[in-house]
C-alpha cells in the first residue's frame, strides 16, 4: 500500500514571501500521480497542481511550483509571492496511474496547516 | 466546478439510526468516491463506483454501503451510525481524458451524537 507523509502540520510565512510545504510518499509503482489540493476554510477542495511520475519536468502553476524528485520519492510545493488568500490547509496526495479495473482513489496526506502573516 | 452536489450538508443524528449521504454529478462521469475526512488523518477511501451498479471498497469501508443505481447519483449509506462515523464526507469524480484528477463535491458534515 502507498502512504504520503506530511511532516509540517503547520507553517507560516511572510505575506510576498515564499514557503515550501514538504510531501515524502513511498510506492513500488513506477508509474503514478501526485496532487497538491488546498482546503480553505470553506471546505472545498481544490485541486492546486498536478504531476506525472513520467515527467521529469516539475510542474507549475503561476506561483505554485513542485520540486519532484522521483528517486527520493518527494514532492514539494513551492508557493511564491504568498497572498493572504492562500491561507489553507494543503494536503499532497497520491494516485496509481494503472489499476485492475480503472481509477484508483487518491491517498492523502495528513495536510499542512498554512498561515500567511500579513 | 466539476458540477457535484452533495446532500445533506449538515446533518446531525443520533448513535443507532439509519443515515444516508447523496452525492449527484451532472457529467457522466463513470468513476464516483466517497472519502470520510477527519482531524489528523487526512481523507480516506471509504467506497468507490466505477459503473453502474458496480462498486468497490476502500480503505475504511467498514460500517459503510453504498449503492448506485443510476450514473449521477452515488449514495453512501450508514445503516446504524455510531459516534466514530462523526466526520466531514466528500464525494468526487474522476474527470479522465487529459487531466486524470479527482475533483471533489462540497462536503456534508455529519454529527453522530
């Protein structure tokens, strides 16, 4: 079975600085996908960037970015220019690209709990 | 918007009786999950559909059904719920083709007293 560990229940940042939230995941597939989704306090989950296992090159989103080292089985979300609407809870998560009889559900992280000081 | 509807949103009931959650999507997705989502441990697989009538279980299914019986409506049943089933439940689709994501309903918060 795979897991994902987040080990920063909490951070806080400077509002217009950077922040990095760290996932480590441990899987035996090769072939896979990892998420980050943001909670804010309306619930909703939001799905906030995506990555391919096959892809070396790290996705990004406007500010958000990931560092995806495979061999390390880590995965970070880098969030530049930190506004006050990304306070939230984020949670990195994980799928199998292929499955006995079609999608996988995603595992989740325990999330981060992300503060922005204005 | 991935054009899901959970109901209730809130709910509140008593230990022992019968509660069942819905969850409605307008897009014909074939693959439909329930998660349960709980303080410290991050959202767990509770059941997931992958066609009508075709349904599997996830990691916590214990305690839990679920039925479909048409595409859009995924229903997550606790026959007698109990204290521990206290939790915030989110439903989701898979949206293949390209983006090979899961994209989440609302939530219903349920409160077993």
């Amino acid at each position: 079975a795979q897991t994902v560990t987040q080990s920063q229940p909490e951070m806080s940042v400077q509002e217009a600085e950077t922040v990095t939230l760290s996932c480590t995941y441990d899987t035996s597939e090769s072939d896979y996908y990892l998420f980050w989704y943001k909670q804010p306090p309306s619930r909703q989950m939001i799905l906030v960037i995506r990555q391919e296992a096959y892809k070396q090159q790290n996705a990004t989103e406007n500010r958000f970015s990931v560092n995806f080292q495979k061999a390390a089985k880590s995965f970070s979300l880098k969030i530049s220019d930190s506004q006050l609407g990304d306070a939230a809870m984020y949670f990195c998560a994980y799928r199998n690209m292929y499955s006995g009889g079609g999608a996988d559900g995603l595992t989740f992280g325990k999330g981060t709990h992300l503060i922005i000081q204005p | 918007d991935a054009g899901i509807t959970q109901s209730p949103r809130h709910k509140v009931t008593e230990t022992g009786t019968p509660v069942t959650l819905r969850c409605h999507q307008t897009e014909n997705h074939r693959y439909m999950y329930w998660y349960r989502q709980d303080p410290g441990h991050g959202l767990r697989l509770i059941h997931y559909s992958y066609g009508v009538k075709d349904t599997d279980k996830g990691e916590v299914s214990d305690g839990y059904s679920v039925s479909r019986s048409k595409t859009e409506d995924f229903l997550l049943t606790l026959e007698s719920a109990t204290s521990s089933q206290t939790s915030v439940y989110f439903c989701a689709i898979f949206r293949g083709r390209g983006t090979d994501t899961q994209y989440f309903g609302p939530g219903t918060r349920l409160t077993v007293l």
